[in-house]
C-alpha cells in the first residue's frame, strides 16, 4: 500500500494521531528505500531493468549515504539505523517528529549532521541532539545563517517573490544557500569515507567542518 503525504486533519492534530499518521509514512518511505537496494544488490537484475545497471555500475550500493530534507531528514536518521549497508545520514533542516521512538532513544552507529536553517524550533532541536547524544558514532548539529527551510530546496530559484513574501527564504539569497548547503553536504560525505580508514582523529565532525567554512563555501555555519 502506498501512503501518500498529506496534512493531517485538525481532529488528528488534537488527539495527538499525527505522529501515528507521520510514522507510518516514515516506515513505508523505509520499505522503499529496503526494496530498492534489494533491487540494486541481486546478482541478477530483470531484463527490463536497465536504469538499475547503470546505477548500480557508477555506484558502490554496498555502502551508502542517505541524505534528506524535512520529512526526508527523518527518513535518512531512520534509514540509518534500520536499513543494512547505510555509512551516514544527511538531515537538511529536518523535521524529526515522525521519527520512531526506538530510533530516537536509540543508538546510531553510523556519522550524523543536522544541517539546519534558521527555521528551527527548540523541540526539533531538542530531538536532534537526543539523537548525536545516543549515538555512538560522531556528529554534528550545524545551523547556516541568513537561510529558511526552502533555501535548501530550489523554490526560491523559481518562485523568488513568492518564498520572500512568505518567510520561506531568508536572507542569503537563493543560489548562495544552495551553493553552501551542496558544499558542506559533500563535505560531510567525504569525511566520513576519510574517515572510515582512521582510526584515530584529532577533531570531531564538527569542529572540522567549522574550521573549513570559510574555504569550503558554507561560511555562515555556525554551531548550535
């Protein structure tokens, strides 16, 4: 069964059902990504599968970084501790509350950064540092200055009036945001598979990707 987003309605929202709602779609986002990496890793693909053989030959599907934005940010935090094969998980200005809760009290094996916008609230941010506080792998919590939850999407680059008006982007500028945000992702993937082949290391995710800001692009990083 497919369960399409949707805002949940106001008696959801009363009696507490949105997480209910929220969750299910998380789990079902789970399956797909499970599914999809089953496909990728048979030894024999179908016959009509042509687009899994070019993927699965430009990439190592053995290990993989999941990376998400909002609800997407939940899914990647999820993926990281329930799906086998997943090294990292990216979360761009994530919204955790469809996160399960032997997610959220458990422990994340794998590097995490929470890379937010100025968007975010203390519950939210409270939920993202339970999670680096029980992981057992290094992370980070990373707020870009001047930026708002669609500066990490392209609306602004398409609607620029319209996400102004609305609050949707922040200051920055929509091709900067995009520019920083793009910049310090790939740089959090990188030290992870830096990183994976040492095993002592001076400094923490964090402090790595703060010192480099300036020369990386996403200078407007700062720690939470």
């Amino acid at each position: 069964s497919v369960l399409l987003y949707r805002m949940p309605s106001a008696a959801e929202l009363q009696d507490n059902d949105a997480y209910s709602l929220r969750n299910r779609q998380l789990r079902a986002r789970i399956g797909e990504i499970q599914a999809l990496l089953r496909a990728l890793r048979k030894s024999a693909l179908p016959t009509d599968a042509d687009w899994l053989s070019l993927v699965r030959s430009a990439a190592d599907v053995s290990r993989v970084h999941l990376a998400g934005h909002s609800f997407g940010g939940a899914v990647s935090v999820e993926g990281a501790h329930d799906v086998g094969g997943v090294v990292s998980a990216l979360a761009l200005d994530s919204w955790l509350l469809p996160l399960s809760a032997s997610v959220l009290d458990g422990q994340l094996s794998v590097p995490c950064l929470f890379a937010n916008t100025c968007f975010q609230w203390q519950k939210n941010l409270d939920r993202q540092r339970a999670v680096l506080a029980n992981s057992t792998a290094d992370g980070a919590l990373l707020l870009l200055d001047g930026t708002q939850h669609q500066n990490v999407s392209d609306f602004p680059l398409f609607l620029p009036i319209a996400c102004r008006l609305l609050g949707h982007c922040g200051w920055l500028g929509a091709r900067p945001s995009l520019r920083a945000f793009a910049a310090l992702s790939l740089r959090f993937f990188e030290l992870c598979e830096q990183r994976r082949q040492v095993s002592q290391r001076a400094d923490s995710l964090a402090d790595t990707l703060l010192r480099e800001r300036h020369d990386g692009g996403w200078s407007t990083a700062v720690r939470q």
